[in-house]
C-alpha cells in the first residue's frame, strides 16, 4: 500500500519498506549466523592464553585476531535484523520489540569494545556500553523466544520441541548469566567453579550457544507457511 502526496508523488508505507527483507533467502541470516559462530571460534582457537570458563568471550577483543570478535557480533546483528523482518508480522509487539532490542543489543556490543580481563572494578565508558547492551540483548532474547515458541510451531510443529528446548536453555542459562555478572561487578568474584573464580565465561557461551541455535530454528519456522497474527 502506498500513499499519494498533494504533488502527486507516492510514498511507500513501512511494510512495504520491511517486504525486501522478509522475502530474503533464508540462507542469507543462517550464512551470516554460520560466520558469526566460526569467527567466535576462531578468536577462541587463537587465543589459549584466556580461560574460556572465568573471562567471557568479549574480551577476546584484544587478544590475537581480536576484530574477529567484533566482527562475529555484527553478523549475528545482520541475521537478526532479516530475521526481525521476516517475523515482524508474527507474535505481537512485545515479541517484536524485544527482537529489536536483541537486535540493537548485539549490534551496540560489536561497536564498543569490552576492556580487557582485570578491569571489572574500574570500566571505561567503552564497557559500560558493550556491558549494558550486551546484558539487554542476552535478556532480550529469551523473552522474544518465549513469546514466539507458540506462532513459530504452528508454522513448522516439528520444531516445537526443540523450539521450547531452546527456549527453556535460553532463559535457564541467561538467569545463571546474571548471578554470576551480579557477582563479578559487586566485588567479586566469589562463586568459583573447578579452580576458577567464577564460571561467567563458561555461562556466557552456554547462553550464546542457546540463543544461536534458537536463532537458526526461527529461521526455519519463520520460512514455513502459516497464519500470523498481527498485534
């Protein structure tokens, strides 16, 4: 639908901006998704120094090959963004809008750079960007998974059990996430796992593999046809 101007020029409405992006291939978001997790990987496999169980992911930044981090972060904002579209229709605003949030989190944590390990006590106003929209975008994205469990299974019911799998982790591994975050910041850490001192880098992995894999499902039941109902 579009509207006419007293000059008789046309505007397009903001579906019709959104219609490109929701035809999208799904290989486009599940290719960036892809490239996302091998590049995380490859900062992981280059970087030995850092124990993946105590120093979350983000500081890996400035390690060897540290703009791959970044990098893994914006395609996974890239993903989202088509995956936001494809599903603007689907679950009402609140699943909307925490897609959006999910999506801006993500993207905002790519730009500012997190500091490097030993530097909880006295952040930069760098991490406490990265810090505040990575902890929306993580929070962000379980509720949008629970909200849209139900209108992406009608779409694909064969993926419902692993949609509400990944949903449950989702939320599960992000509440882990905040305990242990809470006690990094308030002068920890205190809660130590297997000779570490704390397991935030560990719980920071188990809710990126959650959400990822949520992600990818989306992308398959958002493909599916199905009804969808508008808020």
């Amino acid at each position: 639908m579009t509207t006419t101007t007293q000059d008789g020029m046309t505007t397009a409405t903001a579906t019709e901006v959104r219609a490109p992006l929701a035809r999208t291939t799904p290989l486009a978001p599940l290719a960036l998704i892809g490239a996302g997790v091998l590049a995380m990987t490859a900062v992981e496999l280059l970087n030995p120094r850092y124990d993946l169980v105590s120093e979350t992911l983000s500081r890996y930044v400035h390690g060897t090959a540290g703009w791959l981090l970044p990098a893994s972060l914006l395609a996974v904002a890239s993903a989202s963004a088509l995956l936001t579209a494809r599903l603007w229709g689907t679950g009402g605003r609140a699943a909307r809008t925490a897609l959006v949030v999910w999506t801006a989190g993500i993207l905002v944590a790519g730009v500012f750079p997190a500091d490097p390990p030993g530097h909880h006590h006295r952040p930069s106003p760098s991490e406490l960007v990265h810090g505040n929209a990575a902890f929306l975008a993580f929070a962000a994205l379980p509720t949008a998974a629970v909200l849209l469990r139900r209108a992406l299974a009608a779409r694909r019911p064969r993926l419902r059990p692993a949609l509400t799998a990944l949903a449950a982790a989702s939320v599960l591994t992000t509440a882990a996430l905040a305990v242990f975050l809470v006690d990094v910041m308030d002068g920890g850490p205190s809660l130590g796992f297997a000779g570490a001192p704390t397991p935030v880098g560990l719980v920071e992995r188990l809710v990126l593999a959650a959400d990822l894999g949520w992600l990818v499902l989306a992308l398959a039941a958002g493909s599916g046809r199905g009804r969808t109902r508008r808020a």
